[in-house]
C-alpha cells in the first residue's frame, strides 16, 4: 500500500494537478517571500526539476527552516467525530487506505522535521457536539490546561473566537506561519481576518477542505442523448452561469414510475438540497460578513440587496417548474438518488460523493459517465469561479496561553506544507480514480474542471460565526428552496440579524482589546 501510494504521488506530481494557490502575503516586516507561480506548469528552462523552489516530486517547498528542533510534546486538540480521516493515524490504519497512509506520513515528517511528538486529544465536536466541544474547551482553560493547538469543526471556531480561548496568529512573536504559500487558500487573509488578527486557518492542512468542496455532477450520457451542449466549453469560455444551467436542465423532466407525482424514481434536469444552494450565493462572488470602517464586522450590502434578491427569485423560479428535485428544509426528498440511477442531468453536491470508500461507491460503481464543474458564475460579467467549502471543514486555531505559539506556528505551517504534497494528491486520487483520471491521457478536462474548483475556494465569516448570526447563510437557501420570495422574507431577517451582529461585534471587541 504505501509502495503504492508513493508512485501515485509521483505521478501527480509530474502531471502537477494538484495546482499552487497563491495567497496573499503575510509576512513578518522586512521579510521577503518567493512566490510561485499560479500554475506548477513551467517552462523547461525553470521547471521544477531544476528550480530549488521545488522539491525532488515536483511541489513548491516550504520556508521553514531545516533546524529547527523544538524538542517538545505538542498536545492537539481535535474533534474525534469527524467522519472522514484527518487528524491521528495509527501505522496499522496506515496500511489499510491510500488516504490513512498519507495522513501518517504527513504526521511523522512533521515530527522528524520539527523535533516534536505529537499527543493528539479527541473529543466530540460535530455539527451536533459544537457547545460540547466549546464547553470542554472552556474548562480546559479555566482548570489551567492550555493545548497547543486546537483543530475544530469551522463553526466551532467562530464560538471558541467570541469566547477569547484562541490566539491572534498575527500577533505571535517569530510565528512561522506564511499565508503567502500555495497550501493556503489564496482568499483565506481577506475573508477570515478581523480587522489586523487571523485567529484560524485552513486549506491543504484540512484533508474535509477538499471533501467538502461544492462543484457541479454532470451526467455526460444523459447530455449526449439529449443533445444538450458541452459544459466544459461553456466553463472555459466564461459562459457557464446560473442562467446557462437552468437553460440545460429544463424540459428534462419524466414522471417515469407514472405515479404521478415527482419521486426518487423520475427523471430531472437538476437535483441538490436546500443547505447545498448556499453554493450559489457564495458562488456569485458575494459574502454575508465583510469588513465595516466603524464595526469589527458588518453585514454584507449585498445580503439584504437587489442581486440577493434577483439570485433567490431565480432560483425559486427555476424549482417551482418541475424540473428540479430540490429538498426543501424539512423535506423528505432523497435527492441524491436520481442522479446516482443515471435520471438526472445535473447535481449540486460536495466533492467527497465521489468517494468510493464514504459513499459505498455509489456513483464509482454507476453505469454512466460524469464529471464535475465549477459552481456557476451569476453572470458573464463575473470574471472568476468561486467554491464555497461545506461546514465539516477543520480550522486550525493555537489556543490561549499555549506554552510556545511560536512551536504552534511551525507545526501548522509544516503540516499544510506536507499536507499539500502528500494528503491532498491522495484525496484526489481516491475521490477521483476511476472516472476522472482516465481523461487525464486526454484533454484532460476533468483535471482542469477540478483544478479549478480547488483554486477557487473560498470562506465566508457569516458562515463561521453561523451560531452567532442565527445561521444567516442558509437563510436566502431556505428561500428559495420553499420558492419564497427574498424581497418578503429578508424583512424578518434583517432585524433578527442587525441585533445578532451588534452582540457578535461587542463579543469581538472585547477580545480584540485584550
């Protein structure tokens, strides 16, 4: 197995299709940062064979330096019930999946690296456990033990920020933290900073950031045998828009178990769930928190705005036509299963149902083709693509008064770095493998399609304060989904909102000034 998954990694690294997300800079004052290049595809004259800004696999390198040796115990708090793999792997469990192996392998050169041992320390802190794991936290803290670093579920983080238990990553003296490299995402400074502070990061160090990525399924026998036009030339032509996707999945709609009514078992031009649709509003290159000039934080204009408005009638309009099969909030629907039968054209989903291994191969083991696209621009004026990340993502915080942030600091950096060149290839490869790397010999569309959705990524503060902020991005979802109309609904949402926020911000300045 890890014979294996060292000559997949190889070749990933030669064909580069894991791609470099250039951050922006956030050095220490006087620093200089080489950055790479957008695309890992250089001229031979500089390619990474010769460049010793890459590796011997063909990945950009990191600027840690090759001394270090902490010589220390790191203590990592981490949520246990995550249910993909991400943080402890056991050299047994190493053997058994390409993934585990990777994971292992990223733990143990960090530790070579950094002269560390790592004690990880599970608790529960999924969607459901959130409080819990806050809580513990919190007593943690209060009964005088401080973890290095706390690895959270990405709402929990936000409750852990308002609660003061987490560190300024800016503010941490000799930090080794460079946000100007490819294993962070190249949004993560603009979107997840409060005024001058980060309190959290993400990216290749998150094995779920991949996972929980939203693209677009399509079925490409379905789109043969309709004659419905190639999507990868609208992606590439900067056509592929909302508008666009509605015009490809209508009139595609057969009542085939003749029941009468819409069921699993019929036949649609798009499928997803209410929670899913947050994808296009993130994906219409709008935020639900942005920065304000007299606030920490402010509601986006374009929250309660015309182009908020304008997306949710669309929407609403489009599944209110019938050729959809869209679960409601509260409904019943199992909208997966008409795309996974071969009987819908397109689906709205997270990266990760691809999974052989999570989801029982249930689209692995179909009888038909797919690929994935990007989430769709709003329009043709939209220059770039953007992919929201689904909640059950980690984010990595350095908890207060933990007894060398600076260690903290190049422990998270060095895991991105080895996450970048070792966990990530392997997500892909395992997500991917049957029916996305064939292509690859080819035009290599789906590569591009992917690569793509990875460059994209984005957050969100709306979505990582959601318990503070009464969960704001799904509430344009859940209008559309009921076919409501945001014009009416938003009224109500706007005061509950406005006063979420004043409290929000009055919780952020107090820790802000301490």
């Amino acid at each position: 197995m890890k014979s294996y998954a060292r000559i997949i990694a190889l070749i990933f690294a030669v064909l580069m299709l894991i791609p470099s997300l250039v951050a922006c800079a956030n050095t220490n004052e006087g620093e200089t940062t080489t950055e790479p290049a957008q695309s890992q595809a250089t001229p031979e004259s500089t390619g990474p064979e010769k460049d010793p800004n890459y590796d011997d696999d063909g990945f950009w390198k990191d600027d840690l330096p090759t001394d270090l040796n902490f010589n220390e115990i790191v203590t990592v708090l981490y949520w246990d019930d995550v249910e993909r793999p991400e943080f402890e792997i056991t050299e047994e469990q190493a053997d058994t999946d390409m993934v585990n192996e990777a994971i292992y392998r990223r733990n143990v050169t960090t530790e070579d690296r950094l002269g560390v041992t790592f004690e990880w320390i599970g608790t529960p802190g999924d969607s459901g456990d959130r409080a819990k794991f806050a809580s513990f936290v919190q007593n943690a803290y209060s009964g005088g033990t401080y973890y290095d670093i706390i690895a959270t579920y990405s709402r929990t983080a936000g409750m852990l920020l308002t609660e003061g238990l987490i560190q300024d990553l800016n503010a941490i003296e000799d930090s080794h933290l460079n946000t100007a490299q490819p294993w962070w995402p190249k949004t993560m400074l603009e979107t997840c900073s409060i005024k001058d502070s980060l309190f959290f990061v993400s990216g290749d160090i998150s094995t779920n950031v991949l996972h929980f990525m939203y693209a677009v399924y399509y079925n490409m026998d379905m789109l043969k045998n309709f004659q419905i036009e190639d999507p990868i030339s609208l992606v590439d032509s900067n056509q592929w828009t909302i508008d666009k996707l509605i015009e490809l999945s209508s009139d595609l709609y057969q009542d085939l178990d003749q029941d009468g009514a819409q069921s699993d078992n019929d036949q649609y031009g798009f499928c997803s769930t209410y929670f899913h649709l947050d994808a296009f509003y993130t994906g219409s290159d709008m935020m639900c928190i942005v920065p304000d000039a007299d606030d920490v934080l402010a509601i986006s204009p374009e929250f309660f705005g015309q182009k908020t408005t304008d997306l949710v009638d669309k929407l609403g309009g489009w599944f209110k036509e019938g050729d959809t099969y869209v679960n409601p909030h509260g409904g019943s629907r199992n909208y997966s299963v008409p795309f996974n039968e071969g009987n819908c054209a397109f689906r709205l989903d997270r990266v990760y149902v691809a999974d052989n291994v999570y989801h029982n191969g249930a689209l692995r083991n179909a009888d038909f083709e797919y690929g994935i696209l990007p989430v769709p621009l709003y329009d043709e004026n939209q220059e770039d693509y953007i992919t929201v990340v689904g909640n059950p993502f980690t984010l990595w915080c350095v908890m207060q008064n933990a007894k060398d942030p600076t260690m903290s600091s190049a422990v998270i950096e060095c895991m991105a770095s080895e996450g970048y060149r070792k966990t990530s290839p392997m997500i892909f490869e395992n997500n991917m493998k049957y029916r996305y790397t064939p292509d690859n010999a080819g035009k290599g569309d789906g590569a591009r399609m992917f690569d793509i959705v990875r460059q994209s990524i984005a957050f969100d503060l709306g979505r990582i304060f959601s318990d503070s902020l009464q969960f704001m991005s799904e509430m344009p979802s859940k209008t559309a989904a009921s076919s409501k109309s945001w014009a009416t609904e938003k009224a109500q949402y706007d005061r509950i909102l406005k006063r979420a926020m004043v409290d929000l911000n009055k919780s952020l300045e107090a820790v802000l000034d301490n």
